[in-house]
C-alpha cells in the first residue's frame, strides 16, 4: 500500500483535475507556499477517511501504536485538546466525578465543563525555591482516593510543560486498584519512549489513554498530535465517536501526511537523532555549569529536590535570585541575541529542544547566557518568592463546580473589588494554559496581588472576557 504522502506526490504530478474542494484547486503556482497547496486535499477518491479509516490512514496510526507501545493510536487534528476532550469523553460518564491534577492544561477543564464533571484536585509539590512544580506522588493519589472513593479516575499531566516526570506505573496501580481509569496528557513528552536517553512513555506503564503532542517535540505540523488507547477498560468505539464529535469533519492530509513521515523517520532512524540531542543537550549544560547569576536546572536538581524524573530535553533557565525577571531575561534573549524562548515567567524561562535543533542553536544560547551572567550583580532577593500554591485553594474554597458556575449569573467588577468574591472565568497565563483560577473557585487577596504583578510583568493572562485586564467575571 502507497504511503499518504507518496499519493499525495502522485496526485500532484497526475493529470487528474479537481473539481473538489478546497478552493485553491492545487493551484497557486506563485504562491511562496505553492509546494504545499499542491498536495493540500480533501477526502476523495483513492484516499482514505479518518473517521472511518480503512487504508493508508489506517495503516500509519497502526504504525504509531506499534511504534509507541499502545493497543490502537488515532490521529488528532485538532491537536491535543481534541485528544483530552475525547478521552475524558469516552472514559466517564456525563456528571461524575474524579481526581484532577491542578496543572492541567486548560482543555481538562473545559472537558469537565461540557461533561458537567466534578474535579477533586491533587496538587504537586512545590521545589523549595518556589517557583516550579514537581511531581505527582502514588501516595497523593492514594489519599485523595480514601477521600473520595465514588471518584471514576484520575487526569494528570505527565510530563508537564517544565519537563517534569510523575510516577506512572506506581500511580496506574493505585488507580486500577480503586476500579478508575488513568488518563495522562503526555502532550510534551511525544518523544518519550523512543530512546532510553530520555523518560519512559505513560503508553507502557499502565496508562489507559495516552494523549501526545507530535508537533511539541517531534518533527510534525502543529496541531497534529495522537491518542492511543493502551486498555479494553475504555471501548473504541466510544473513542471513535468522540473524536468525530470534537475533531473537524475536513481533516488536513497534509497535516496527516507530516503525522505518517513523523512516524516512518522515528521508526527508521530514532537510535541516531536521539542520542545526538543528548550529547547536544549534555554539551550545552557543561558549557553553561559556570554561570555564576542564572542557574540552567538539570537532571541532578530534579533528583535534590524530589522529583521522579525530568526531561533534559527541556532547559529552565532560572533568574530566581537576580535582578532580572524570567520575562526580562527572555526579552534580552530574543532583542539581543535573536533567540525566540518557549516561554517565559516570574522567575525562570523555557528552551524546547527536539532532534531537529542543530549544535549552533545550542551553542547561541550558551554564548548568550553567559555574556548576560556576567552583567548581573547576583541576588536581591533574601526569601523565597509569593509561592504559586496561592492560587490553588483547597476544597473547601470551592463554592461550585466549574459547569454550575458557567450557569450561575454573573457581574463585571474591577480587580480591586473582587476579593473574596466567586470566579465567573478561568484566567491562565499562555503559556502554558494552567488555569490559576477556575470558575466556582474564590478569589482571594494574594491571587490579585499576583495577577497584578504578572501584569506588570508583561506577561500574558488569558481567559478573561476583558481584554483589558482590568474587570472580572463573578457570580452575583
């Protein structure tokens, strides 16, 4: 059987015309992007259907199952969002409850939203510096489970943006011992399993869904991601269903082409790129182990400070201690040294490596953050920061569920009169899209004093109605 981007190719060079959608007829001859509106198609003769697939789209997500581990993978083109909304879809029923991970991604919430779900969160330990997040422990697990036994499963992030690994093998046989299901957004960690350089995928440790993001790490488009369904306690079907619902019913094949070359290079040459990151990564670290300001965090201070793993692959570049913010450090980086960051925060900023970044890059930033270090006149701050533990409250702090709230009636008042009031709206810094209030939950004082300073800060607050950032959504 012809692989998709194979056909594709030969549809383009054939003389077949199209008097098929999409409107551009694969003919922009002039256009800089001409390559690509060529093989730009929809579900037609001789290709295959992804919501019924029974050929060439068939055949890559079977690869990408065997590739990774899992019992069925399936294509996701609406990213990793569409993967979360059908996976907990397909796995609990409509207005139960469960066991949610606080640092998901914004889309678990929205998923608990449209399914009317209650979350009874675990909370992952703060590193002592306070400004990052660890793991998920089996033993939180456990205590929230003795707490809320009706609780159907559990939801958490692994790794979560900042490369940081929870226990999921110890944390899969907790869950299965109450009866639950696990799901595990392993959006940022599509590379794990693939080399021992790196951490173990979720797909393999008793995990029941996996949900990844190719396009994070691996060489695919963005919004291109998989699911794979890795037990018999979830039906397929029941999957299948839900991904016709929250997936488009006009799936890019070129997006699914990228998706079958990610997979085919993977299989093909995963023991050469993946080691050659390493070594680029190691190279890096022992080039900037001298910084005397900023810190680049590695594998050893994960282990110092308690967590189960962490993915070197990501570089958290820490300003705790200096007289530069993450935002500031991350400015200079790309204004002076033509260096885009992933992501930049109050106290530190986030590098994504992949196989496809080259030694120059490393070595940029290396030069880069070394000429800034020696500019900094070492610490101004003699305690640690506002912990982020502030904007997660506890249960009692919640009034209602994130769907009652979303139907409660609301008001817009400023900032400064919505202490102690309920929240109407989610607002999360983007990225990474972690809600640090959700609707239903109470606003205290400390969190307007921490949005005020994120403001100040310049970096980006969403979910807000108000663009401005100057009003807030309560329940009357």
């Amino acid at each position: 059987m012809s692989s998709m981007f194979s056909s594709l190719v030969q549809l383009a060079e054939g003389d077949i015309y199209p008097f098929h959608m999409p409107g551009h007829k694969r003919n922009m001859p002039d256009h800089r992007l001409s390559g690509a509106y060529q093989l730009d198609i929809t579900e037609i003769d001789y290709f295959d259907n992804l919501h019924r697939p029974k050929g060439m789209i068939r055949q890559a997500q079977k690869k990408a199952a065997d590739l990774w581990g899992a019992d069925e993978s399936f294509f996701l083109v609406n990213g990793s969002t569409a993967g979360i909304l059908a996976a907990l879809s397909a796995a609990f029923p409509k207005g139960s409850e469960m066991i949610l991970a606080r640092n998901c991604h914004k889309a678990a919430y929205h998923g608990m939203l449209l399914r009317e779900m209650k979350a009874h969160y675990l909370y992952p330990n703060l590193i002592e510096e306070g400004f990052l997040y660890g793991s998920i422990l089996p033993d939180q697990v456990e205590e929230l489970y003795k707490k809320y036994p009706q609780s159907k499963g559990v939801f958490l992030t692994s790794p979560n943006y900042d490369g940081v690994v929870s226990p999921i093998r110890e944390i899969s046989e907790i869950v299965h011992g109450h009866g639950g299901i696990l799901i595990v957004d392993e959006a940022h960690g599509a590379h794990f399993g693939l080399s021992l350089e790196f951490p173990e995928s979720a797909v393999t440790q008793g995990a029941d869904i996996v949900i990844q993001s190719l396009h994070k790490t691996l060489p695919s488009f963005t919004q291109t991601g998989l699911l794979h369904l890795c037990s018999s306690r979830i039906q397929k079907e029941s999957i299948q269903h839900y991904l016709g619902i929250y997936q488009t019913s006009s799936p890019s094949y070129l997006f699914m082409s990228t998706m079958e070359q990610c997979i085919e290079m993977m299989g093909k040459e995963k023991d050469v790129l993946f080691p050659e990151l390493s070594r680029n990564v190691d190279d890096f670290l022992n080039a900037v182990k001298n910084l005397a300001h900023l810190q680049v965090l590695n594998e050893q201070f994960a282990r110092d400070r308690g967590m189960h793993q962490f993915d070197k692959s990501k570089l958290i570049i820490s300003t705790y201690g200096t007289n530069i913010s993450g935002k500031e450090l991350s400015d200079r980086l790309l204004d002076e040294y033509h260096l885009q960051m992933e992501m930049a925060c109050e106290h530190y900023v986030l590098a994504l490596t992949s196989i496809c970044d080259r030694p120059e890059g490393f070595q940029r930033l290396a030069k880069a953050l070394l000429e800034i270090d020696k500019g900094l006149e070492g610490s101004f701050l003699q305690h640690k920061p506002a912990g982020l533990e502030i904007f997660w409250p506890k249960e009692e702090n919640i009034a209602f569920s994130i769907s009652e709230a979303e139907e409660a009636k609301k008001e817009r008042l400023p900032f400064v009169r919505c202490a102690n009031r309920i929240s109407g709206e989610f607002l999360y810094l983007y990225p990474p899209g972690v809600p640090f209030v959700v609707p239903g939950e109470y606003i205290t004082k400390e969190m307007l004093c921490q949005i005020n300073l994120y403001k100040e800060q310049g970096l980006s607050i969403q979910g807000m109605k108000d663009d401005t950032l100057t009003c807030l959504e309560v329940i009357e």
